[in-house]
C-alpha cells in the first residue's frame, strides 16, 4: 500500500510569503488546506486592518495554487490573550511587543488547534525561520527553532515565547530562501496579487493609523511635564504610554537656552509622578550593561547550567552582542553584555541564540 499523503494546514495572510509557502508545500506532495485568520474585528470607518482586501487576496492565491483556503474568527481569543497584555504593559509605562504574544497564543495554539480539528498531520505559516525536529537533548528527541537563511528577515525574534510542544509538528517552508527568491516564486507561478504587495508591518490592530489616536481611545492620556534630569520643567507630554526609552521625535520641546544645541531623547519615565524624563546631547544614560528578563522560556530544553554564554537581541533589527546569562531561581534572568547596549527597554525581549540555533528568551523588566 502507498503511504498516506499527508495533510498541512498553512496559514494564508493574504501576502506573499504565506503564499508561497503554501505554494512550496502543494509541490512538495502536501494535502495542503490554507486558513485565513481575521484576529480583530474593527468597526471603525478608516478600518485598522485591510482585512478584507487580505482575504480577497488569499482567495485568488489559493485558487492559483489549487488548494481550499477557510477563514476562521480568532478576535476574541486574541482581544483577551494579547490584546488586554498589550493595553495592561503600556498602562504600566513599558513597550509591549504584542506579536510575540500573538506567536504564542494564536498562531501556535489557537490555529494549531483548529488545523488538527481540520485533520492536519502538520502546519506551516509562512515566518522566515529555521527548525529541526530531530535534535536530541537528555536523550530526548526535540524540536528546536534556528535561524532562516535570509538573516535580514529572520524572524525567531518574534518566536521566542512559543512554548516547546507548540513547534512540534511545524513546518516552515521559507527557512532557506530569501525575500527576493521568495517574489520571484511568486511572479514565476503566477500569484500576480501577492508577488509585489508591500510587506505589512507594526501592529495589525493599527494599521497605517495615528498611534496616539488609536491608543487614546483604549486608555485615557493623562498630560504630564517633561523636565530634565535635574526637574526643571521644559514643556508637556501627552502621556507616558506613547514614549519610549532613547525616543528623539516628537517631543515638541526643541532648542532651550543654557542647554547644548543637540537634539533631546527620553532616558526615563516617573509613573507616581507622571513625569517623562528627557536628556540633552550624548546618550551615555541609556546605555546598560546588564539587564534583569522575566517569563524566561527556552525552547527545545533549557541549558543544563545556571550560567552560560550566547548572544543576544534586546530588539528586534540588533546584531547579536555576546552576552553571559545567569538564571535565577525565580525564573529571572540577569543578562551581562560585553559591551554596554542603548536604550534597553522594559516590555521588550531579550532573545538567546547559540550560533544558529534561538534558545528562546523573556521579557524585559
């Protein structure tokens, strides 16, 4: 008897890599089923995400491709898992990073629930990532996450938080491909709707959307004064959540006598006092050594000692900056770089990696 053709339910954006990847697998001799996931239902007129020009694209991509693409409602999953994270950090006057989260709760749980309900054997979603399902750790087999070949794109940033078990059974078809291989596919194959879309970035929840608009209508700004290390008062904020540590724009307080003639950046936030603290020419006060990381989580196994080497990003288009991790009883992490890093910001994360292997990482405090 002939070996079952196995079933992958990939994930469709309506964009060109989650295309392609579908693409790649259907040639591969995959079943290949697509979903569509619509994570937020807006009701406004100008609209935070072009879903629906999305969804019409990830037909006409499916159709190409000759494979079914369902669409499945996950806003709610994703209201209550990220998006209440996302208002509940800036509230506390930190920098989420909701995507991470929308790896771990959504792409990774909810869609991977719902593709087994559809009967697949695999998933797939088009992230520039590497895996292997094969590595062995305590003479265990485990999956652990690598960097895809195309180091401008990687994306294991962004995948840090998914939990092992979650990446079991994944596929990622663009792992050895570039961007521009990945278009070129595209045109070759016809997927004329996809192949020159521009890429999608920040936050689908806002969209092309003022910021600060968007923000404001979830929680109240509160105005506050900007002042100088030493107090003395230079002008107003809007409100702390739309600041962020080493931020250069948009503070609206300019040239001021007795100051050197360079440029002003945040260097702090006073939440009791609902001050924003900025500094004036050289940016020493934002650079750290060392960091403290919560909500640690390795992916593939955690080291087998407290303390060890790697590299780090503490954001996500960093080099990576060798670095010694100790790990904490309390499953913290103290975080020592050889060279001081600007502008660490609590609410981002800060990512391992072992060569080309990501390790995984935690949040920023």
């Amino acid at each position: 008897m002939s070996e079952k053709i196995k079933t992958v339910v990939t994930g469709i954006s309506g964009g060109v890599d989650s295309a392609v990847a579908a693409l790649l697998l259907k040639q591969q001799g995959y079943d290949v089923i697509g979903l569509f996931m619509n994570n937020w239902e807006e009701s406004e007129a100008d609209g935070a995400c072009t879903s629906a020009e999305d969804w019409a694209d990830a037909k006409n991509a499916a159709s190409k491709i000759g494979i079914p693409v369902y669409s499945v409602n996950f806003s709610k999953e994703y209201y209550d898992r990220v998006f209440r994270y996302f208002l509940g950090e800036y509230e506390a006057g930190r920098t989420p990073n909701p995507d991470v989260l929308c790896n771990r709760e959504i792409k990774f749980d909810e869609f991977s629930r719902y593709a087994r309900e559809l009967g697949a054997d695999y998933i797939a979603t088009g992230h520039y990532c590497g895996i292997t399902h094969d590595a062995v750790y305590k003479g265990k087999r485990v999956t652990q996450l690598l960097r895809a070949a195309d180091g401008g794109k990687d994306q294991t940033y962004f995948l840090n938080q998914v939990r092992d078990g979650q990446l079991d059974n994944v596929l990622f078809p663009l792992s050895n491909l570039h961007k521009t291989e990945v278009r070129a596919i595209a045109e070759k194959y016809g997927l004329a709707s996809v192949a020159k879309k521009k890429d999608s970035t920040g936050v689908c929840f806002i969209g092309e959307r003022n910021f600060r608009k968007f923000l404001s209508a979830y929680l109240p700004s509160k105005p506050g004064p900007i002042t100088d290390e030493e107090g003395n008062t230079l002008g107003t904020h809007e409100g702390l959540m739309y600041y962020t540590l080493g931020q250069r724009r948009g503070l609206g307080i300019g040239g001021r006598a007795g100051y050197d003639a360079k440029r002003w950046f945040v260097i702090g936030k006073d939440l009791p006092s609902n001050t924003l603290i900025v500094s004036c020419g050289e940016d020493d006060r934002l650079m750290s050594s060392s960091l403290t990381a919560a909500s640690l989580n390795f992916i593939g196994g955690a080291p087998d000692v407290k303390e060890f080497n790697c590299t780090a990003k503490t954001r996500y288009r960093q080099p990576d900056q060798p670095c010694r991790v100790t790990v904490n009883t309390d499953n913290t992490a103290t975080v020592v770089f050889e060279t001081p890093q600007r502008a660490v910001t609590p609410g981002q994360y800060v990512v391992f990696y072992d060569g080309n292997r990501c390790l995984g990482g935690g949040v920023i405090c």
